[in-house]
C-alpha cells in the first residue's frame, strides 16, 4: 500500500517533534539539581486527599528547567550543583468553596510561589566560585504572567529565571 506525501510529510514532522522534545528533556551535564527530602517540602505536606499530587508531575519537569537554564548562564568549564530544600508552588486550593472545587488550584496574590535552594558554583578549575543558599520569592508574580501560558509550573519558572537573570556571577 502506497502512501500519500501529506501522510509522510506528517510522520517526519511527528518524529521530529519528538526528538526535539527528547533532546528538551535532557538536563546539561554542568548543572545539577537535586531535592533534599522532597516528601517534607511545603508542596507535599499540603498534598492529600483529593488533591494528591504526584511529586514526579512538577518536580521532574522543574528539575531539568532549572538545569537548562542555570547552564545557559555558565561560562564554558563552569558547574553548578543545586539542592532544592524546598518547593511551594503558587495558588492553593480552597476546600470551603465547594466540591465543584476540589481540583482547582486557585492562584492569587495571596498565595506565592517559593522555592529554596543551596548551591556550589564551581569554576573551570574546579575550585568553588560561590556557595550559598537563596530563598526565592516573587511578590509580584501574578503582575508578571501572561493569560496566555498555561504552563502549570509558570510561576516557579519565573522564580528561576529572576534569579539567574543576573547570570553566574549574581547568583
């Protein structure tokens, strides 16, 4: 059976995603990041119930975010190692509101994003650069998003990005 250009055109394209997604996946090989007992983090103490959250469902992903862009900021030879202590994720949910609510994160000012972490910077050399901890918070994080992005981990995103903005020698 003979296929038609568009079917093929679509299965390059679909193959092509997907190794563009696999490669987005990987973490670079001069940033690590890891959770100090995850289980303790603010995240997961309010995790119960109906509003059990799988760790793996925003950890993962924040994991290798962190990675990729803290490496961007590195100069070449540098690494960095990254313990995250603690992870609060933005919006909370609001039992009394009713159980048409009951897996609906509601997201306002009142409910920030926070992220804790100690790192090592370490440079060409080897030698430490930098050691220190940083407790990430944005007051204003709901001034800063876009109605647009629907990524469920925006807000911690963001809270990445702020602090690597300045690059390596900020952190």
């Amino acid at each position: 059976m003979k296929s038609s250009p568009l079917f093929r055109l679509l299965c390059l394209v679909c193959l092509g995603l997907a190794s563009v997604t696999a490669w987005a996946a990987t973490p670079p090989d001069n940033v690590s990041v890891r959770y100090k007992n995850p289980q303790h983090f603010a995240e997961a103490t309010r995790s119960f119930g109906l509003h059990m959250i799988k760790a793996d469902a925003y950890l993962e992903p924040l994991r290798i975010y962190i990675a990729q862009r803290a490496s961007r900021v590195l100069a070449p030879g540098q690494r960095l190692d990254i313990e995250v202590t603690d992870v609060d994720r933005a919006g909370e949910y609001e039992p009394w509101r009713g159980p048409d609510f009951d897996d609906v994160r509601i997201i306002k000012d009142i409910y920030p994003p926070r992220i804790d972490l100690n790192f090592t910077l370490y440079g060409a050399d080897g030698k430490v650069l930098r050691e220190d901890s940083r407790k990430l918070r944005d007051a204003a994080f709901l001034s800063r998003s876009s109605p647009v992005d629907q990524d469920s981990l925006r807000y911690e995103k963001s809270l990445i990005d702020l602090w690597l903005r300045k690059g390596a020698g900020e952190l």
